[in-house]
C-alpha cells in the first residue's frame, strides 16, 4: 500500500435530516476483493438528500454514522489481493459507491469492492467531470434496456422527459449514440437548445406546449412510440400513454406517481402508489408496459460510456463544481442541498474532495 495518512475526513450525519458533521476515521488496508480509492470529486444527485430526510432509512441505520454521497472519481491507492489481476495502485477510476444506510463518498477515501460498479477514467474526463457519470448513467441505461427490438428499418422513437436533468442527459444521448433512435426531449425554453445539441431531434417546451397533444401530433402518420422515460414524476401522461406508445412499447419511470423533490421516488412507490402496481400488471399483459426501476449496477455500462467518451462522442455536462465540502464550518452541503431540492440543474452538481 503507498503511503497514507492514519485517519481521513467524511461528511456524515446521524439523525435524519440534522446538519452533516466531519467524521474522521482510521484507514485499514483493503480486504481481499477491495480497492482502496483517494476521492478527488464526488457528485451530489436526488437520492441523496432523499435518503439524508427518510426517517424509515434513519430508524433503519439506527444512531450510527451514514454519509452522503453515491458518485466518486479517484485514484486507487490500495488493491485486495485477489484484484491485482485488474487492478493497480495509481488507476485514476470512477464509479458507483452506494450504501444507503452506510458511508458516503463525500469523503477523502471509500472502499469499493469487486461488486460495485467502477471504470478507468478517460484521459478525456477531469475528474470533476468523471465523478459526474455514474449513477446516472446507470439510470439512463437501465432505463433503455426496455426499448423493444427494431421490427423495421425506421429509428426507434424515445421520449425523454426531463431531458436537461442529471439522468435525461444520458438518456438522450445515450438513445443516440448506442441504441440509434430518434429522440424527442421534453424540457423549459431555456434548455430548449441545450437539449438539442446534446442530440435531440425534437424538443417540447414543458413551459409553453400542451406536451401530450405535440407528441401525439408530431406521431409521424399516426404511428407510435417505443419508449417513453420519464425522469420528472407525476400522472400528466397517463390518460394518453397508449395512444403515445404502441403495445410492444413501454413507459418508464425512475421517479413514479410522486412529484415531491425531497421524498423517495423508484419501486420503493408501488407500496405507496397501488395504482402503479395496477398499471405495471395492465402493461404486463395488454401492453405498453409499465415500470418504476431502479439503476442498473453494471460495469459494463460505464467502460461503454467511457469508450464513447474516449472517441468524442458523448459529452459531460457539469453545471458547477463546489469546494469546500469537508471544510469546517463551511456552507458547501447547504449549497449543493439547495440545488437538488429546486429541481433546476441543468446537467450536474459536482464536489470537490481534493
Ligand atoms: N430510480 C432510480 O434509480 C433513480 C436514479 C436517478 C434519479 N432518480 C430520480 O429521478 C429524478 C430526476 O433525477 P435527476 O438527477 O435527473 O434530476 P435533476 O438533475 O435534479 O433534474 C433537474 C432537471 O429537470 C428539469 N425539469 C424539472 N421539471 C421538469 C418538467 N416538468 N419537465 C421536464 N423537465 C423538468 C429541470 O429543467 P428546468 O429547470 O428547465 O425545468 C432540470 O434541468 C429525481 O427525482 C431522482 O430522485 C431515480
């Protein structure tokens, strides 16, 4: 192992929504099937300050000490021994750290095991930019994986709602570039652009059209669509979702029936949303399909993404980089709390650990 310091500093908090404090703990080699990482960035997403309010996930985890953060990009400074063969000191790495009742990545170091998502970081990426990747990514491409199979030679048609959004980057993007579709991309006027020159053929303005009469009438010679994501929440669409989509096609929600920026979102709301249950089961069996998902943990997704990185064809988009987030007395949690609660950032928020 190189040499490293005897404890290192992590944002962390106890009671569900109370202000983090530095924790500061000992470094302990890494396990057999771990890799020691010094963090440089860590990036903020929803689910974070989800998680730091839900007193279900605080009664859980009980008194002890949960951190903040899922995203990272670092430098490997450890290696178990039964990663050597992959792995080695001084890889510049990103990747997908999450335990939501446990530790966080707004900390100098993390152990990440051989089951956590993680990837060689591209000499084209800082790592502010890497560290923005992960979690979303691995929303965007679970949410693909329900794209039905080409039946013609015509591009798949997907909708991506929230398409300036942390995940709807991805998702329009990535609907591009892997999987060769035609993309409408729902988002306000001022992103309008935006979303445009990250690919989208076509953009609705949220703020000014009726968005379910322009997709039903942009359906060129009444013929549906494949795939629907939604990344904002709510019930807007479904009085018209398959009249949108045609049977083989599927709605797919990260977030659910909710609206709410601060409470949690994903399957977790079939318990709390029946009527999603009931769509699911509707979508199961007449068709479009329904589901609320969760990320797809694969490696494979970001070596993908990486590779596209490498060869100029995906872009990070990084809205701003905060310091100052494992300094004392410092209102760099309250500033990046503050930019997910609004729901108004257009790409993503990153930290800076260094
Ligand atoms: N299930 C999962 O595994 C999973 C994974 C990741 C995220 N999520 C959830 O998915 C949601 C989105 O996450 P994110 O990281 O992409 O969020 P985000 O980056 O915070 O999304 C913000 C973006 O949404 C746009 N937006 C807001 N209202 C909109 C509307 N009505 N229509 C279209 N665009 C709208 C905003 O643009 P304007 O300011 O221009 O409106 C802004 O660019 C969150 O609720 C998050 O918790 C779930």
């Amino acid at each position: 192992m190189s040499k490293l310091p005897e404890s290192y500093k992590s944002l962390t908090y106890t009671q569900p929504s109370t202000d983090p404090h530095l924790t500061y703990t000992q470094i302990t080699p890494s396990g057999p099937n771990e890799l020691l990482i010094k963090v440089e960035a860590a990036a903020i997403n929803p689910v974070d300050i989800q998680l730091w309010g839900n007193p279900v996930v605080g009664w859980l985890a009980g008194k002890k000490e949960k951190g903040i953060g899922r995203d990272y990009a670092g430098t490997i400074v450890g290696v178990g021994g039964n990663l050597k063969s992959k792995w080695e000191e001084g890889t510049e790495v990103f990747g997908l750290f999450s335990r939501p009742t446990a530790e966080g990545t707004f900390s100098q170091y993390v152990k990440v095991t051989d089951q956590d998502p993680i990837a060689r970081k591209p000499e084209t990426w800082s790592f502010e930019e890497a560290a923005s990747v992960s979690l979303v990514v691995l929303t965007a491409y679970a949410c693909l994986e329900w794209l039905p199979e080409a039946k013609s030679a015509q591009k798949r048609r997907v909708i991506v709602s929230g398409a300036s959004g942390g995940v709807g980057i991805w998702a329009v993007q990535l609907a591009k570039k892997v999987f060769n579709c035609y993309v409408t991309g729902i988002c306000s006027s001022r992103n309008a652009d935006f979303v445009r020159e990250l690919g989208a053929d076509e953009v609705i303005d949220y703020s000014k059209q009726d968005v379910p009469k322009t997709l039903l009438d942009s359906r060129p010679n009444g013929s549906k669509y494949d795939l629907y994501i939604d990344c904002v929440g709510g019930v807007e669409m479904f009085n018209y979702w398959t009249e949108i989509l045609h049977t083989d096609g599927a709605y797919i929600t990260i977030v659910g029936d909710k609206t709410s920026r601060t409470s949690m979102g994903g399957p977790a709301t079939y318990f709390t949303y029946p009527v999603q249950l009931v769509r699911f089961l509707r979508g199961y069996f007449f068709g479009p399909r329904y589901a609320n998902i969760l990320l797809s943990s694969k490696s494979a997704y970001l070596e993908q993404t990486a590779s596209l990185a490498e060869k100029g064809e995906v872009k990070v988009v990084v809205q701003e980089v905060i310091g100052g987030i494992l300094d004392e007395g410092s209102d760099a949690w309250k500033k990046v709390w503050a930019h997910m609660e609004s729901g108004r950032v257009r790409g993503k928020i990153v930290v800076d650990i260094k």
